[in-house]
C-alpha cells in the first residue's frame, strides 16, 4: 500500500494515515510505503502519524519524494527504512509558531527540547544517529564536519545516505520494490475520504472562527425571536460542524462535547427556570468556552498552542458582538426585514387599552404581599387581591410591596 503525505500537514491528513495504515495491517499487506513530499505543517499531526507508523506491525519504508521539511522529517524517520529521491532534501526540522494571518513566532525552549528529543528518539529507534536528528531541530548542536554551530541542518539525498540517516535513493516506488525484491508486487494507493477532506479544511484556524462567530451570532438571534426557527438552526448546524470536524481529527473528544452540552443545559436552567442571573448561568458560560477552547488545541500542547487557541476565540467573539450590534442597528431599517414586522400601532387616544383602566390607577400604590413572590404571586393593594410579579427579586408573604410599573395586565412591584 502506497500512502502519499504531500503538501501541508493538516489535521486532516492524520486520521487517513492511521485508517489507512491500520487498513494495510487488517487486509494483509506486505509493505507500506509513506510517499512523502512536504515543506512541514502541525507538530500535533505529525506526532499522530509517527505514533500510527511505528505501532503499525505491517513493514514501512518512507520514500522521500522530493522533500521531507520540518514535521516531515519525523514522519520520514518512523519508518523502518528510508528511500529518497536524488534530488530530494530532508531536515530543517525547526519548530515554529504561527498565529492568525500565519505570521511566524518563535516557541519556547521547553518545545524545543520535546521536539528535538521526539526526533533523536523517533531516529535511534531504526538506529539512525540521534545527534544528527537533533541537529535538524537545533540550532545549538554542531557536529564535526557536517553542521556549525547556530545553523540548521538539512541534508541532500548524498548527504543523508553517508549519514546513515537514509538506506538508499531510489527514483521511483518500482526501484524501491526491486530492491526490496518485491518485483511485480501489486501496488495499491490509499485515498483520502470525504469526511477526511472536509475536516481538513474546517479545523483550519479562520474557518472554525467563522464556525464559532456563526454559531454565537445564531444563539443570540434565536434567543431574541419565539419558537425556534432558522437561527438556531444555523447555529446547531455551526456547532455541529465545529465540533464534528474537530472530533474526526482527534482534536474534540466525547468530554469536550460533553462539557458543551453540559455548558448549554445550565443556561437553559438559569434562562428558564432560575430568575436573575447567577452562579448556574456563569459556569454554563465558562463550560461552553472552555469547550471551545480545548477543542482548539491538539494532543501536543505548547504554550503558542495555547495562545493560538486563545485568538481564534477571541477574533470569534469579537466578530460577533461587532456583527450583532451592526445587525441591531440596521437591520430593522433594511426594507425586506421591514415586511415582516407588524409596524401598526394601536394608540390610546383611537380607543385601544392595553389592561383595564383600573389598573394605571394603581401605579406608585403600596399593598402587601399575599403569598410568597418567586417572583410571580399574589398582593393586596388597595383592598384588592391581585396577581404581581418582581423584576426577579423574592419577596416573603406579608412583606409590603410597591407598585413599580403596569405593562398591560401585568403588574410589576417591589419590597416597599
């Protein structure tokens, strides 16, 4: 089985090599070949990989064609043996962090050294010399006649081969059969499914903070509407997606979907069962965002991770708050959002009344509670039992009360 890493390594790439690998071991194949040629990607994806190509029980070799930079390098080194192009390359396996707007950063000492060790690890395992491996990584390692200090190793095909860090060179995956004398083997090329595609490109960055920024703007309109209708909709399918394509990469497990749902059910308490707004409405809060949050960041968690997590939340917050106050704004003056709004007013003076006139008369009265009000009960006021309710407040039976607004029949007080 021929498995191709070509080009980025995402996320996505991760889940359909270890399908893939863990297919070649189930279906009885002889031999995987991991056809590589990429400048680097995600540290978290390509520790996925490694871990998948050396648990694998069925042979591997890595076949560099043409390069194997950066992440590549690790994937490469899993293997059992090595083949490259003569015009291939491989090293320059330093780690960077890169931001929104891929703007590139330095990472701590503390990566530096998990991923430099990862490296010398992953290379002695298939007895490759381990300083040369850390030398892809740090710049502070120098060996004699191959690398100075404060520079970057890379080696070409030749180079490696010396080394020992590659076997052989090979120009194509028939050359690598012959000499492997596997000549007439039937070759068969992995393909990346649908789901596999498509989670690749949702876990990038901008789009799952377009994901989040969707998702928030939907709750707040469905909130504001009856019933429930196309925003929240929206943003189900917005959090259906976010948390589905970050589950198939390895990213979201059941705890973080879990702890989302757990977040969404104590707002609902506090929005409908609970007056006010308190400790149950704050920790479904911090539940939904912590979430989030955990589902931004990989198995490998640097502190650039971390603050990388942090920017897609924060661009997705601030996106939305901007969007809901431009909405709040125009969207009622944009003339097909005004067909649907009941614009007709039915005015006092043409003889409409909201509640009975006897009502208005008992603004600004005092009366005393009949029952317990949490916050809806029942009052005296003037003589008179009526219903009432507090602006979220409890007041105790036989407390005095004050009539603080009418709003049609409904009759709002407070504790006089």
């Amino acid at each position: 089985m021929v498995i191709q890493i070509d080009g980025e390594i995402q996320l996505g790439i991760a889940p359909f090599v270890e399908r893939s690998t863990l297919e070649a071991g189930e279906m009885g194949f002889d031999l995987v070949i991991y056809e590589i040629n990429t400048l680097g990607g995600r540290i978290d994806a390509a520790l996925i990989i490694r871990d998948v190509i050396i648990n694998s029980e069925v042979r591997s070799i890595a076949f560099i064609n043409k390069r194997a930079i950066s992440a590549g390098t690790l994937i490469a080194l899993a293997a059992n043996k090595i083949y490259m192009h003569p015009q291939s390359t491989m090293g320059a396996a330093e780690p960077v962090s890169f931001g929104i707007g891929m703007k590139a950063g330095e990472v701590s000492e503390k990566t530096i050294s998990y991923w430099r060790t990862e490296l010398r690890s992953t290379a002695e395992r298939n007895d490759r010399p381990g300083n040369v491996a850390e030398a892809f990584a740090d710049k502070s390692i120098a060996i004699e006649d191959v690398i100075d200090e404060g520079k970057l190793l890379t080696l070409t095909t030749r180079q490696a081969i010396e080394l020992g860090m590659a076997d052989a060179e090979a120009e194509t995956l028939q050359d690598i059969l012959d000499s492997e004398e596997m000549k007439g083997a039937r070759i068969t090329f992995a393909g990346m499914n649908s789901a596999e595609r498509v989670s690749g490109f949702l876990t990038q960055a901008i789009v799952s903070s377009i994901l989040i920024t969707i998702a928030l703007i939907g709750i707040f309109f469905e909130i504001r509407t009856p019933g429930f209708g196309i925003a929240g909709t929206i943003a189900l399918i917005a959090f259906a997606l976010f948390f589905g394509s970050h589950y198939i990469v390895n990213l979201a497990g059941w705890g973080e979907i879990i702890l989302f749902v757990f977040g969404v059910a104590m707002l609902l308490v506090e929005i409908f069962v609970i007056p006010g707004f308190g400790i149950v409405g704050t920790v479904g809060i911090i539940a939904i965002v912590a979430s989030l949050y955990l589902s931004l960041v990989g198995r490998f968690m640097p502190v650039t991770d971390f603050m990388s997590g942090g920017k897609v939340l924060a661009i997705a917050f601030i996106s939305s708050f901007v969007i809901i106050l431009v909405a709040l704004r125009f969207l009622p003056k944009f003339t097909p959002f005004q067909k649907l709004v009941l614009s007709t007013t039915e005015a006092e003076g043409e003889g409409y009344r909201s509640s009975p006139a006897e009502y208005g008369s008992l603004l600004g009265k005092e009366g005393v509670a009949l029952t317990l009000l949490r916050p809806a009960g029942t009052a005296i006021i003037e003589g008179e039992k009526v219903s009432v309710v507090t602006e979220g407040d409890f007041i105790e039976k036989d407390s005095p009360i004050r009539v603080l607004k009418v709003e049609g029949y409904r009759i709002v007080v407070e504790k006089a």
